[in-house]
C-alpha cells in the first residue's frame, strides 16, 4: 500500500480514530464498492436496456465528470508535485514540462483536441469512448493546476519536519505519506476545494463536443418549440443548481478545516 | 569495507523491548561517574572535512566515540557544531573522510543510511514534533512503520517512554497544545521508542524558557545515568561538569580541545578556548 496515497485518502475520507490502523482501508474501500449508481446508469443488468455513455446526460453526466475528475486529479497532482520537487532531473524536467504544457492550453482546446483531433491520429477502428477521452483530458488538465496548488503546500513544511523523519529512519514515501503530505494538504484545502469547484463548473464545456450536461440539457431544452419562452427559468435553475453544490463543496471544506485542526498554527 | 546492515527481525526487537521493559524494573542504575565505558567505539569520524560550496564547515574532524561515552560539544555559534553532528546521521553529507557509525559506514548507499538512523536517536533545538498526530502517535509512529512493531506493543513502549519523561498524561494531546520543556521531552521519549544506541541532542535547551531548562536537563541526564551513548551540543555547562566523560570545543570547524570536564573547566589549554569560557561563565 502506497501510504502517500493512502495520507491523502485519510485526509479526505476517515476521521483520525483510524490512523496507523487497516481499518482506515477497509473504510475506503468499503466506500468505493458503493457503486450502485453505476449500474443504474449504465444499465445491461435486471433487465435494463443498456445505455450508451454518449446518451448520458444532465445532472448525471455533470456529476460523473466532475468526480472522476477529481479523484483522478487529485492523486495524480500529489504526484506530479512530489515529482516537481524531486531531486532527480529526470523525474523533475518530466513533471514540470507536463504542468507547464496542461496548465498553458485552455480546457476547450483539451476537449476539443480529445474529440475532434485524437481520433485522426490513432489507427483506422480504434475508437474509443467519447466519454472516456473527455475524462482524461479533464482529470489531466485539472492535476496539473492540482499539482501546483499541492506544491504550495509542500513548501510550506519547514525543514525541520523533513530532518525529524528522516532522523527516525524513515524512507522517502513514508516521510511523505505520513509526516509531508498529510500537513501539506491540510494547509492547502482552501485551495483544493477551489480548484474542485472550477473544476465542478468548468465541466459544462463539454457541450462543445457534443456530451450534454445539465447546462447542455438546458440549452438544448431552450431550442426546443414546446419549451418556448422558458430560457430564464432554466438557466437560473441551473444555476441555482451548480451555487448548491459549489456552496456544499465550501462548507464542506470549512468543516473539514475544523476538524484537522489540531492547534498548532493558532499560537 | 562497511558492514552490510543487518535489519532486526521483529522477535529480536520484540525481545529488546521486553528486556529493556525489564530492567525498569531492576534497581537503578550507578551514578554516571561510576558507569564504565566499554571499549566497543560505536562512532569513528576519521578527517572528515565539509564545505558549504566555497565555505569551509569541518576541517580534518577526527573523533572517536565509545559505547557509553558522553559528549558534549560546545563552541561560539557558526563553528560547526550543528553541522558535526548532523553528519553523524547523514542529516548533512560530509565530502570528504569517513564516518563510521557502529560498523557500518556512511556512503550514498541509502540502505545504510537509513540503518544508521534507525540507530541513532536525534533531538532538535525546536522539538521539530510533528503537529498533526498527537504526542502517542508520535512516539509510534516510527517503531510501527520503520521497527514492523504491531500497534499494541508500539503502544505500550510509547507508553514507557512517555512515562520515563514524566508526561504519559500528555499522550493525547497534540503537541500544539503542549509548553515547550513538554514538547522537548516529547520529541526524548520519540526518539527513545526506536531503541537507539545512540542519541544526539543539538542544543536540546536553547529554545527554552529558564524554568524549563531544568526539566529537560533532568531528562537527560536519567538517559546518561543508564549508560546511553550521548553527544550533546549544548552550552550548559552545569550538565557538562556532572554528565559528560569529554568535553570538546569547536571553533571554526575545527575540534581545538578536547578533555575530560574537569581539567577542560579548570585548566583550558588554548587562548581560543579560555576566552569563550569566560565569555559564557561571567555573565
Ligand atoms: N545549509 C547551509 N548552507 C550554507 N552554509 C551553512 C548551511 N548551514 C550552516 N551553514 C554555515 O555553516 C556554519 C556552521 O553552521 P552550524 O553547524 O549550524 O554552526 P553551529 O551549530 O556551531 O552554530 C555557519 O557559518 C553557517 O552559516
Ligand atoms: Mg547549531
């Protein structure tokens, strides 16, 4: 078990009672097999027509990227930070040449480029999922901006907190999954949930490659002759829509905020 | 040639403990003076020189530590002293010289590296407590991820020891909550859980308020009663006279006198030496 990945999981998901326990595992795990939803969206079981994931549509298909995409981004802008500030050039020149690239092209391009111009490029028949492609390059995109705002974490740990775990003989992951990282990521959730919530908002550009997300659906809707008239109520609708969530996501890390203090940094 | 580390097996560590457990138990300790120092040389630094780019930290350092000796390193600040130290457990890589730490030789060969510390036992000037666990989980959290110990028996030596330093009601607390002779006496009783065979306090008291000074010293010197292998960069020179086996006075990254504490106190045999003396003594 990767205990960088697994600091970070604790961060988010288990309250401190499961620390230096499996029992912390057990918990995500046992959260991750709650994928009910997922058949229920996807259908071909009990009978269920199977549905298509170019057919998926409105609140769903907001909720389906922006969570993939931040539990894909998440992990992946711990890493890409590690690797920022890694001693070895190699690792270092890999990680900051892939920020600098992902964070420098607007996220339509991504989309865009995944859907339109990715499948010029890869052989005759191999085509794969509409979806999937925007997923990547959403959760690509978002750790890039994910890695920098971890970075910011990581170098506010003072020295000496490397040297004490390094002094007790602990290797580089374990210094990082147990003393860095979990300090690190608590200075940053401030950040973190912002770059969520642009992430939460920013999914709506996926109409431009034809997936309709509650916005699309709207929109879409608004075109529609029975649906005449009723633009206004729609659009406010969804955005009272996207404030509940993006509020819920605050208050939600306000919370969280409050209960890792543990009131070192109030003195 | 440096001897291969060889990792403790869970049952032996299991079976240091018990012992160690054990002789709390037994009656106390001699007194420091009357301890003897064995003949096994636990630490041999042979003309270790470090720069700083074009700077010049530690020149020609040759120093031998036995089994039980006791050390302090004291020094006008910028002498090195920090930084001598600090290369005993690779905090600070030396360039050139060897260091040898219990038989195994400290290269860019990172399985040593991390055996040596796993030996060595470090205090800092600032705690350097980690802010997130409370004070068990620090205490545990290098025996259960670096010794393999199961969570319970981490528990009940985190428990011994915090007891040795006469907090274990502080064990739930964060360290933020706790003064800073507490924290200090955690950051001892971290250490000790790894079972080091050595320990290094670089100035352990410097950070202290004076009514806590004592506190930690005290600590200290139960470590020296039962026969740890002690450096200690400090400038108290009370635990000086009663504690150490060598004094050693460093100026300019250079060891300039080494002697027992009693003539190093009353007949200093360099200039350098006399006036940093009587810098810290009459004040
Ligand atoms: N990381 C570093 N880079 C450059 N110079 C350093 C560094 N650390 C210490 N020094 C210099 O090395 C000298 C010795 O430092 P140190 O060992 O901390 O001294 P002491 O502990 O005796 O006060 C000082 O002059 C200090 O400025
Ligand atoms: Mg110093």
């Amino acid at each position: 078990m990767s205990p960088c990945c697994w600091a970070s999981c604790r961060l988010f998901f288990c309250s401190s009672e499961h620390f230096l326990t499996s029992a912390g595992w057990a918990s995500i795990c046992c959260r991750s097999t709650r994928c009910w939803w997922y058949f229920l969206l996807v259908g071909d079981v009990f009978g269920l027509p199977q549905v298509e994931t170019s057919r998926w549509g409105g609140l769903m298909l907001t909720l389906v990227i922006s969570i993939v995409g931040m539990a894909a981004a998440f992990p992946l802008g711990i890493l890409l930070a590690l690797g920022r500030r890694s001693q070895l050039p190699i690792i270092r020149a890999v990680c900051v040449v892939f920020i600098e690239f992902w964070r420098g092209i607007p996220l339509i391009t991504v989309l865009f480029m995944s859907s339109v111009m990715l499948p010029l490029f890869l052989p005759e028949g191999m085509n794969f999922n509409k979806l999937l492609r925007a997923l990547i390059g959403v959760a690509l995109f978002e750790a890039a901006y994910m890695a920098e705002v971890v970075r910011g974490g990581l170098q506010a740990i003072p020295k000496g907190q490397y040297e004490a775990a390094a002094a007790l003989g602990l290797g580089y992951w374990r210094m990082m999954g147990l003393i860095i990282l979990p300090q690190a990521l608590k200075l940053v959730i401030p950040g973190i949930v912002n770059t969520f919530i642009a992430l939460f908002k920013d999914t709506t550009l996926v109409i431009i490659i034809g997936l309709f997300d509650l916005l699309g659906s709207i929109h879409s809707a608004a075109t529609d002759p029975k649906w005449l008239g009723y633009a206004t109520e729609g659009y406010v609708f969804a955005a009272l829509v996207f404030w509940m969530f993006c509020f819920a996501m605050s208050r939600y890390s306000q919370a969280l905020e409050r209960r890792l203090d543990t009131g070192h940094s109030k003195r | 040639m440096p001897a291969t580390p060889t990792s403790l097996s869970p049952e032996a560590v299991t079976e240091s403990i018990d012992s160690m457990l054990k002789a709390t138990t037994t009656p106390p300790s001699p007194p420091a003076s009357r301890l003897t120092v064995s003949a096994q040389v636990m630490i041999q630094m042979i003309d270790v020189n470090k720069w700083y780019g074009q700077f010049h930290v530690l020149k020609d350092i040759n120093l031998t530590v036995r089994k039980g000796e006791r050390i302090v390193i004291c020094g006008p600040s910028g002498s090195g002293k920090s930084t001598l130290i600090r290369c005993i457990n690779r905090l600070e890589e030396h360039q050139r010289g060897r260091i040898i730490v219990d038989g195994t030789e400290l290269t860019n060969n990172l399985k040593h590296i991390e055996h040596v510390r796993r030996e060595i036992g470090m205090v800092f000037q600032h705690f350097n407590l980690f802010p997130h666990l409370k004070v068990l989980d620090n205490c545990m959290l290098a025996p259960i991820w670096v010794r393999k110990l199961p969570r319970a028996q981490a528990e009940e030596m985190a428990m011994h020891y915090l007891k040795r330093v006469k907090i274990p009601e502080q064990a739930q607390k964060y360290p933020g909550q706790l003064s800073g002779g507490q924290q200090q006496r955690v950051a001892i009783a971290r250490s000790l859980c790894m079972n080091p065979r050595i320990m290094l306090f670089d100035e352990p008291t410097s950070a202290l308020d004076p009514e806590m000074i004592k506190e930690v010293l005290d600590t200290m010197v139960g470590l020296a009663e039962e026969g740890m292998t002690m450096l200690c960069v400090t400038h108290e020179m009370g635990f000086a006279r009663t504690v150490a086996n060598r004094v050693i006075f460093m100026d300019g990254g250079e060891i300039m006198e080494e002697n027992e504490p009693t003539e190093f106190f009353n007949n200093p045999r360099s200039e350098r030496t006399k006036l940093f003396l009587s810098q810290i003594l009459h004040h």
